[in-house]
C-alpha cells in the first residue's frame, strides 16, 4: 500500500490578514513609543521631525489606499474574463502583507511623532527607521502592481494554475513504481458499519482535511472512519459527512478533521487547478467569447497536468496508522473525473471548432501512450472526438 504523502495529514493553515494586521501594529506602535527614547547618535529637532512623520504616515495610507482600489478592479476584470473560481492573486499573501506592512509604518510614524512632538532633540534613528520602512512598503506595492498586472494575461494565468496544480499533484501522490493499472481501487473490506456521521454547522465547501488527530482517536477506538465527501466537496447542515466502522468515535473528533471555507482552494485539492483550466476554456467557447485559440491554450495546459497525474500512484485512498492497520479512507478523484473534467466538459461546446477538436485528439493520443492502449474511458473519448471531427468537417459540393 503506497504511503500517505504528509500534506493529507496536516492541513496548511495561512495566517489570517486581520492578525498580521494587528501583528504590524503593534510592532509599529512599539518602535514609536520606544525609539524617540534613545538617545544615540545623531538628533534633530523633535517639532519639525514630527511634522516629517504625520505626513509621511498620511501619504503612505493615502497611497495604499488608491493602489488598493485599482487592484479590486483587477480582481474583478480576472474573475469576469476567466473564472470566478479564481483567486490567484486575491488570495495571493503579498497583497495582505503589504496593506499590513502599511498599518505598521503608519502606527509607526503617528506614535513616534506624536512621542517627539515634545522633544527637544530626537535620534536620527527615527527618521531613517521611517523611510526605511516607506521604501520597503513602496517595493512590495511595486512588486504587488507587477503581480496583478500579470493576473491580466492568459499565460500567466495559465502558468500559475498549472504550477500550483503540479505542486498539489506531487505532494499528494507518490510517483508509481509500476506500469499503471485502471483497476487502482481501495481493496480492504470494511468491518461492520456502526454508524453515519453528519455535517453540523454552516455550509460551505471543505477546504482541508486534517487527519492526525482523527488517525490517533481511530486507533485508539479500532474504528474506521470513510468520510464520504472529499476535498472541494460542498457540506450542508445534517449532510452525511463520514460513516464509522468497527470501534466508536465521536461525532466532533471527525467534524474538527474538516477545515471548511467559502470557496476552494489549492491546499489538498489536485481537482481545482483542472476545474479552473476547464472553466477558462469553457468560457472561451461560449458564444459571446467565440475564442478558440484560448481554449487550444488552457488544453495544452490541461495535458501537463494530466500527464503528471498519469505519472503517479492514485490508489492513496487508505489512510493507516503506525501499525499498518488502515483507519482513515478518503474520498479522492480517480482517473476518469480527471478525464472527465479536462476533456468530456468541454466536448459538447467544442464540436463547432475543428481546432479545439483536433487538439483534443492529440491529447488523447498522447495519453494513449502513457496508459495502456485498452484503457477503455481514452479510447471512447477518442472515438467521440473523432467522430465530432469528422461531422464538423466541411463537406464539398458534388459537380
């Protein structure tokens, strides 16, 4: 049985924006109050360094802030133009560490002009300390305008997807060591069925799973917990979320093994990266878009990651502690959703264009090289594609 990769056990939590926020505060709130105490050094005037400080924390706050309103822009032209899914760079940590860098510097610069605005004689270290920390915040608004104007072309867009899709591939699946095998099925019998856990809070979707504390209580009872729902899957109030077989748990032990959100995201969730390249070809061949050439990209997208799933072991369902005795069994996609996400959703919106088919026919034929050529799920798509080229190509006219 392949072993676990690590990043299904432990759930990847970001630090939230409002407590780096706070975080930068104080240290601003900090450094003012204590560095207009030292006396080292150089010194100038307290009055007009005070003067220096309130409109450089001013001026920076005021440049945040427009900088800030034109990203939101951004954000929205990249949602309209290719997924609403995509939160590349909304989600992205340097736009909240900015701002939070932001608050510190401003904290800073009020508290250590107010603090000097008594003094006689301030350490120049004040002033250096704050146009240090305002070219600093200026640097990562520069590489923040960067980043955002990258969100706005297809290929960066494309190539960011395809890289997190590729990093989530490659933690959560081991590289095979055999030819694969389409039969890859989780092969331990279930013991007798106890009884159904629910999902009991707010709706939303799961974002995460971690499983080192369920592992160990499931160990303890000799129970095994098959959750029923997985990574990117939506749970609602009183929907089945796990069955318990063998030995009993309770409820909260496997509910606190499940990080919910508002939205998916690219943690533990090797699906989403294929959701938003498809998403993004979909709109592309919608008939308001009528832009094939994108949809021809987001597939050549679609195929590096295929392959790459091609390359690894998908059979790592069965969680086991360290005895070896399987206690945890996830829900994860098997080969054909992956198929069936870039390839079967776009068939339908595709048949029109005979260079998205034709590119779809490569695909296939380049995955047919890498899986067994009776794979039967490749060799019925390749007979829908070819059969969808053969009736979009233009018939000639008999004399």
């Amino acid at each position: 049985m392949p072993v676990l990769p690590r990043r299904l056990l432990r759930a990847r939590r970001r630090l939230r924006a409002d407590l780096a926020q706070l975080f930068c505060a104080l240290i601003g709130l900090a450094l003012g109050v204590a560095l207009p105490r030292v006396s080292v050094g150089p010194t100038v005037q307290g009055d007009r360094l005070s003067e220096l400080l309130f409109t450089l924390g001013i001026g920076v706050i005021g440049v945040v802030s427009i900088v800030f309103s034109l990203l939101f822009g951004v954000v929205q032209w990249s949602a309209s133009t290719f997924s609403p899914r995509l939160n590349l760079f909304r989600g992205d940590p340097l736009v909240w560490r900015t701002f939070a860098l932001a608050v510190g510097v401003f904290t800073f610069a009020v508290t250590a002009g107010v603090v000097s605005l008594n003094s006689t004689d301030v350490t120049v270290l004040v002033p250096a300390t704050a146009i240090l920390a305002a070219l600093v915040t200026f640097g990562l608004i520069r590489a923040l305008q960067i980043r955002a104007f990258l969100s706005l072309q297809l290929a960066s867009v494309l190539d960011a997807v395809t890289s997190r899709g590729r990093a989530v591939i490659a933690a959560v699946y081991p590289l095979r060591s055999e030819p694969p095998d389409a039969t890859d099925e989780p092969s331990a019998e279930l013991p007798e069925l106890r009884r159904t856990v629910t999902w009991a809070g707010a709706p939303g979707v799961v974002q995460q799973l971690e499983l080192r504390w369920l592992i160990e209580a499931a160990t303890r009872a000799d129970a095994l917990v098959v959750f029923r729902v997985g990574v990117g899957d939506t749970v609602h109030d009183e929907s089945p979320l796990a069955d318990i077989h063998g030995g009993e748990l309770s409820d909260q032990v496997v509910r606190a093994a499940v990080v919910r959100g508002a939205e998916r995201s690219f943690g533990q969730d090797p699906m989403l990266a294929f959701r938003l390249l498809s998403d993004i070809a979909l709109r592309a061949l919608s008939p308001s878009v009528n832009d094939p050439a994108t949809a021809v990209d987001s597939i050549d997208a679609s195929e590096g990651l295929l392959r790459a799933v091609a390359m690894r072991e998908l059979a790592v369902a069965d969680v086991t502690d360290a005895a070896g005795d399987t206690r945890v069994r996830l829900v994860l996609p098997a080969w054909e959703d992956y198929l069936r996400v870039a390839i079967e959703d776009l068939m339908q919106f595709a048949t029109p264009f005979i260079m998205v088919l034709e590119r779809l026919r490569r695909l296939l034929v380049n995955l047919l090289e890498i899986w067994p050529a009776s794979h039967a799920p490749l060799l019925q798509l390749q007979s829908r594609v070819n059969a969808a080229l053969l009736a979009a190509q233009p018939t000639t006219p008999r004399e």
